[in-house]
C-alpha cells in the first residue's frame, strides 16, 4: 500500500536530478512494455532510465542509460523493471538509497542489490502498482 507519493512533477526528468528513477529493461519485449513502464514513472513524477539492452535494441535514448558506459545514479528510489541486475548496470545504480525490482525470475541478480523484491510478470505487476498509485493520489 503506498503511504505518500514524494513528487507529482511529469515531463522528462533528467536523471541526474530525479529522486526517483524507474528504468525499463529487456524484459518490458517492445514499445508498448516501455510505454507501460514510463506509465508508472509519469505517475510517479519519476525520471525514466534504461538498461543497455533497451537503448541497444534502439527503443531508449543513450542519455537515458543506467550504467557503467551510462549515467552513474543515486536517487532516493531506484526501481529496476524487467531488467536481470547484470554487473555493468549495477555500477551505474548500486549506490541508490532504496532499490525495488520487478523481475520475473526469482534468481535474477537484481534481487541480490533490492531492498524491495517483487517476483512477477511486469506486464501484471505494473498495471497494478499504477493503480496503486492512482488511489493513493485520489485519497
Ligand atoms: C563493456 C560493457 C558495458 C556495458 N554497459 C552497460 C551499461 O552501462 N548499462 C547496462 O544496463 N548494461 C550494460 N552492459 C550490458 C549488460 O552486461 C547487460 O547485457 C544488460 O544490462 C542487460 O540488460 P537487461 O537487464 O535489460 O536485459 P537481460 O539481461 O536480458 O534481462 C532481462 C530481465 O527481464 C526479466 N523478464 C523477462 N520478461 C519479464 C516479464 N514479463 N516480467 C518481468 N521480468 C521479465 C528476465 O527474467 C531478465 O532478468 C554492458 C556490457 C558490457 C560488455
């Protein structure tokens, strides 16, 4: 149940300055996963980041990369969706403050660094948390 929404911003976030940071890896398959996925982060007034994957299959811009050949980020929350937590995006990530992973494989290394671990489909899990959101937002 979420408690408090901290921003309501929309619009594109630098990842630099976002206290929340949701990024969108392989496991979101095609455009529609990411516009699911940057669903969540409009909802959440969050900046919106990208594993290599997504920005290799051309569906994410490069400045929007989480990782050692991409941006270095630490904000308040950091919530890796669909994305396996492979070494090079943990180097871009580790150091936020509040890790939450929504992987579907319950081995996925991302669940190694999060704080928070949903084991899910995301195109379940996702719909669900926005609407989460939306009821904490109307309350
Ligand atoms: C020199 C070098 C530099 C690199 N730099 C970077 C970098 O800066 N940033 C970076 O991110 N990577 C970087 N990489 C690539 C890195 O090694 C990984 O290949 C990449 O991070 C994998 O992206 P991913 O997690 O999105 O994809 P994958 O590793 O393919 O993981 C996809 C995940 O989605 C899950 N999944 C699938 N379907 C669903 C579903 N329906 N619901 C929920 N979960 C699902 C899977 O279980 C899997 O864990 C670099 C690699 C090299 C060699």
């Amino acid at each position: 149940v979420i408690k408090e929404l901290i921003a309501d911003a929309s619009g594109d976030i630098d990842l630099a300055d976002a206290n929340i940071i949701i990024s969108v890896g392989r496991g979101a398959k095609d455009e529609a996963g990411v516009e699911l996925v940057k669903g969540l982060a409009d909802d959440l007034g969050a900046g919106f980041g990208s594993s290599r994957a997504m920005v290799d299959k051309g569906f994410m811009a490069h400045s929007k990369q989480v990782g050692q050949t991409g941006k270095i980020v630490s904000p308040t929350l950091y919530m890796a969706i669909g994305i396996s937590g492979a070494i090079q995006h943990l180097a871009g990530m580790g150091g936020s403050k509040v890790i939450l992973a929504v992987n579907k494989d319950p081995e996925a290394p991302i669940f190694n660094v999060a704080d928070y671990g949903i084991v899910g489909d995301l195109f379940e899990v996702v719909p669900i948390l926005r609407e989460e959101i939306k009821k904490a937002k109307s309350s």
